[in-house]
C-alpha cells in the first residue's frame, strides 16, 4: 500500500520522520522514514520528499480543477438565481400593482352597496307607507 503525498504514518501505525540523506548516491536529499525501518526491510515506510511533494501537487491540481468547476457552476447558477429574482421582483411589482388597482376598486363597490342599502331602506319606508294607506283607505273608507 503506497500513500500518495506527505506520509504521517507508517504501515505499522507509527508516526514517520523526516530524515536527510547521508549516502553518497543521494546526498542530502530528505525522505520521509520509519523509526522501525531499516535499509533491507520493504515493510517499513520509506519515500523521498521530493515525491511526496510532487504527488501533493498533482492531487492539489486536480482538486483546484474540481473547486473551478464547481466555481463556474454556483456562478452561472447564480447568475440564473439572480435572473430569477428580478424577474420576480417585476412580478411582485405588478401584483401589488393589481392588489392596489381592485382594493380601490372594492372601495368602489363597497360604496355602491351602500348607496344600494339606503336606496332599499328608502323603497322599504315608501312600501310601508303605500301600504298603510291603502289599508286606511279600505278600512276607513
């Protein structure tokens, strides 16, 4: 099991160390190493910085490619978000617009009614007393 990028632990569980490089075909060059490791041994971790550095910045590049493309698409999202709202922004204009328009229209017929109201309590008043005189008249008569 190889571990892409800067290593932390070894296979074994402990935590590995930074080392420099005393030998004379890779003089001081740093790898990542495990106290338990020795130069024979393939169990223990070894690996040279320079590779995890390298892996680290391979899978950096495609997480910021990711965070891009994710970027582009929450801005195009947006944008059809913010299209979105001023078109109801308008919408909503218009309606209170409307709701303006028939309250004042209601007032209107509100007004009517009334003037209905009374014109029938008048006509009421005027029947009782066609009424009333036709039977004073039949009865006095």
């Amino acid at each position: 099991m190889d571990v892409r990028g800067i290593p932390t632990h070894c296979r074994c569980g402990e935590r590995v160390r930074l080392l420099t490089s005393r030998i004379v075909k890779n003089p001081g060059r740093l790898f990542h190493s495990c106290p338990y490791g020795d130069e024979i041994g393939r169990f223990h971790l070894f690996k040279w910085v320079d590779r995890s550095a390298l892996e680290e910045i391979e899978d950096m590049k495609v997480k910021i490619g990711d965070i891009e493309r994710a970027s582009s698409t929450l801005e195009k999202d947006n944008e059809s978000f913010n299209s979105e709202l001023e078109t109801l922004i308008i919408e909503t204009r218009s309606c209170e617009a409307d709701v303006y328009r028939l309250k004042k229209e209601l007032q209107g017929f509100e007004k009517e009614l009334q003037d209905c109201k009374m014109e029938v309590k008048g006509l009421k008043n005027m029947v009782v007393c066609v009424v009333v005189i036709v039977l004073f008249c039949k009865f006095v008569m």
